[in-house]
C-alpha cells in the first residue's frame, strides 16, 4: 500500500515533517528490489498514535533519543543535544516501508497522501498495515479510510490471500467480511491450512474448526459414494439397489452401476475411495468432480418386454446428497469470535468518539450547534431525571444506531465530515446519559437548545440513512451477482 504523493527532500528522505526531530528507517537491508525507505517525523507526533512508539522512543530502549555526551560548557552542550537531534535514527527493518509510510502519514495529518482505494494487489496491502498497526496498537488511526479499502478489496483467491483477508477483518472487526471468509476456506480451503501468516496468528480457535468442518463435510460426500459402493457389492446381504430385482436374481443392473462409478472415480482420482484426511483438493473441487460423473445402467434390455432401468440409475440420488450436505455446512464462527469482532468495533468507535470533540468535528457542525448542544447535555444533567431521561435515551440511540452502523459495514464511502458530525453528536448524547459534572455549565434556552441538537441529529441521520440506503442496495446487487456466479460455475 503506497501514498498517494511523495514529498521528499532527497530521493532517500521522504519528510512529512521537515523540523522533525527523528529519521526512521524502514524495511530489510537484504532485498535488493525494495530497498529499506527514510521517513523525517515528529517523535511526539508519532507518540501520541501509537502507545508502542510512545515507550519505544520515549521509554529507556535501545531506539530512544540518545542522551547528548557530557561538555564543560552551556553553548558546547546546547550544541551536543541539537547534534543528538539531528542525528536520531531509528530502524525498524522487520516493517513494511509502504504501510509505514501511510501510518507515519495519518498521524502527521498528511491526508492527501494517504490512497482513498487501495491499489492492486489491495489484500496483501491492506494485510501488511493492519499487521503494522496491529504490532504498534495503532489500528484505530484507520477508521475514516477502512468503509473505502475494505469496500474495494478484491476477490481473495487462493488460502493464502483468504487467510489475509480473514486477518484484516479480525483485526478491524468486520464481522460480516470474517464470517463469509471463514465460510469460504471451509469450502474453498485445500488441505494443510495453516493459523499463521507471515508471522502473524490468525485466531487459531476458528482455524481448527475450519480444518474440521472442512474434513467433515469431505468425509460425508465420499461416504455416499462408499456406502453405495458397498451395497451394490453386497447385493444379496440387504435390500437390492435395483428397483427391479428379486432375490438372488440377476446382477447386472447392479454391476453395471457400480462397474460405471468405479471407472468415474479412478479417472477422477478418488478411487478406491480416500479418508477425508488424505484428501488434499478442496470441498469446491470435489464437489466440480463429482457433479462431473457419468454413471451408466443398463437402460431397457433388448429382450421384448424388458423393463426399463434407467430409474436405476443414482446419479440425481448422488447429487442431492452432496448438495443436502453442502447445505447443512456448520458457520465456523463461534460466540467468542463475534464478541471479539464486536469489541474492536467499539474499539474503533469509542477512539473516534473522544477524538471528535478536539479534532475534526468542529468545522463539520456550525459554531451555534456546538454551543447549543453542549447546553442541552448540562440542561439534561441539572433537570429531572423522570423528565429527561425519554429526552436523552432518544438522542443516545438515535446516535448510536447511527454511528456503529459507521464501521460495521463498510458499505462504500460516506463523507467523513458527516461521520465527524454524527460521531461529535453520539459524543454529546453519550455525555448526557453518564452527566458529567464538567458539563455543569450556566443553563441556556431550553427551546434554542433541543432545537439545535434536534436539527443536528435530523440532517446527519438524513444523510446517512439516504447513503447507507444506497450503498446497501448496491452492495446486495453485487452480492447477488457474486452468488448467480459460484452457482454457475459449480453448476
């Protein structure tokens, strides 16, 4: 993942800060096709992103400032400590440059460099900031640019990219994205799925259940055609397959059958019939071989009067087995994992929130709104809670419905001014409902007030039902078209 524009000083100097206080160097000195980058940065600026950085340059590490050499005089020390400064060098070669650059560019506010879509290839893109933000418990610096990445992802192909996108949404807790990729290995997944990736641990819980689920449903499908196989050689120990058999009667419905499924199969490679264990192809796979089969009966004999046995034949018996068991596949997903999906949403949430109040929120609502709405949070605090608490409970979850919708979906791009304005708003209803006692200010015109804070709620709402009710269409009808074409092409 690149930024959109470079500013450098030098072709091996990009400064986001040119009076910053620290140069880092990014990436492995040992590949000679990217080579490591050099980043000009506020220390501090880069401090108050991420706590990780925060101890790392500011804690007693070997990447902290290096304290300047002792000198008998006060110019000579002034001088030392600029020399120190100017010197400061930290190296992180086990980062990616690309993804350094678009976190080192959100905190230092650079946000025209930072890509709105995410070039190809975008999954391995976005896989590397997220493990990058991950490592320095920074992810949260993301939120206004994940609806636009995680909206223009590819289609993952291979375990490899799956197994990264199913990381990208655990990391961001994109619950819908994390169940359907979860889905999409159990069914998709090869034999020998790994919990790691590049160094990094997907949650192992659910990838041991994909392994089993995974096998499972294997194990069902090839024991159809075993149990089959089975009775039509134990033709005479139960009931015959031949719908027009008697007992200790001819075989040759039978044999021509099981003779037809046998060479099927041996030319498919699944013949005599593995363990689901020793089966390296996906369900998917299977599943295409299988629906591929030609099994052949005997029809109507030549003999006149001869009954016809092409009923005999168990190929739609076959067929809807396999689908009844693709149908009835488990959801790998437990309750834990949605609970931890669910907490990084408010993880996400609950930073924009305090962010909102004194960052991007104050140019997106009119200064009148501001001051109105924080009276309207004291109003309710000083009032009757019997009279208020309607009041209150009506903004909190009008702006809660709201704004969770924000990083749940990631549905397309919605303004972000308009999410700084309806997260500033929840901020205020979330004020309200716990009354905080700095909020204890001179009462203002009730009416003005609720007013204000109405008009505020009603024109966000507005605009973000109408764009979510957009994208939501949107986004069903490619997901209908994404359905008619697995159906297509396993059909």
């Amino acid at each position: 993942m690149s930024p959109l524009v470079e500013t450098a000083s030098s072709p091996d100097l990009t400064e986001l800060d040119p009076r910053g206080d620290v140069v880092f160097t990014v990436g492995p000195s040992t590949d000679p096709n990217k080579p490591p980058r050099k980043f000009r940065l506020c220390s501090r600026t880069m401090a108050r992103a991420s706590p990780v950085l925060d101890r790392m340059l500011h804690g007693n590490f070997a990447e902290s400032r290096p304290p300047p050499p002792a000198s008998a005089s006060a110019a000579a020390s002034a001088a030392a400590a600029a020399a120190t400064e100017t010197n400061w060098e930290v190296r992180l070669p086990d980062d990616d440059a690309d993804a350094f650059d678009v976190l080192a560019s959100i905190a230092h506010a650079r946000f025209r460099r930072v890509p709105r879509v995410l070039p190809p290839p975008s999954i391995a893109g976005l896989f590397d900031l997220t493990v990058l933000t991950h490592y320095y418990d920074a992810t949260e610096v993301l939120a206004p640019w994940l609806q636009g990445w995680v909206s223009g992802l590819g289609e993952a192909a291979g375990d490899g990219e799956m197994q990264k996108l199913l990381w990208v949404a655990w990391e961001l807790g994109h619950r819908q994205l994390f169940e359907s990729t979860a889905r999409r290995m159990v069914v998709e997944g090869k034999g020998g799925v790994e919990g790691e990736v590049d160094g990094v641990n997907v949650p192992l819980d659910v990838i041991a259940r994909i392994r089993t689920i995974r096998l499972k449903t294997i194990q069902s499908i090839l024991d159809v055609f075993r149990d089959l196989a089975e009775r039509l050689v134990l033709v005479d120990e139960g009931p015959r397959w031949c719908k027009h058999a008697s007992y200790m009667g001819p075989h040759r419905c039978e044999s021509m059958i099981l003779g037809s499924m046998t060479f099927c199969l041996t030319r498919a490679g699944i013949w005599p019939i593995p363990e689901a264990e020793d089966f390296e192809e996906s369900v998917v796979a299977l599943y295409s071989t299988l629906m591929n089969l030609v099994i052949h009966d005997i029809g109507r004999p030549g003999d006149k009067g001869g009954v016809d046995h092409s009923e005999c034949n168990p190929r739609g018996f076959l067929m809807g087995r396999i689908k009844d068991i693709l149908a009835g596949v488990e959801n790998p997903v437990g309750e834990e994992e949605r609970r931890h999906l669910d907490r990084q949403v408010e993880k996400l949430l609950l930073y924009w929130i305090v962010q909102g109040l004194s960052f991007a929120v104050w140019p997106a609502i009119p200064k009148y709104s501001v001051q109105c709405s924080i009276f309207i949070a004291t109003d309710i605090y000083v009032s009757n809670p019997a009279n208020s608490s309607p009041l209150f409970e009506e903004y909190y979850v009008r702006g809660l419905r709201l704004f969770r919708k924000q990083p749940r979906a990631f549905h397309g791009t919605v303004d972000i001014g308009v999410m700084y304005a309806g997260l500033f708003v929840c901020t205020l209803n979330v004020a309200a409902i716990l009354r905080l006692p700095n909020l204890r200010i001179s009462r203002f015109g009730w009416t003005r007030c609720v007013g204000s804070l109405m008009y505020v709620n009603r024109t966000v709402g507005r605009t973000l039902d109408e764009a979510w009710a957009k994208r939501d269409e949107e986004y069903d009808i490619d997901k209908q078209a994404r359905q008619r074409n697995v159906e297509t092409a396993l059909s």
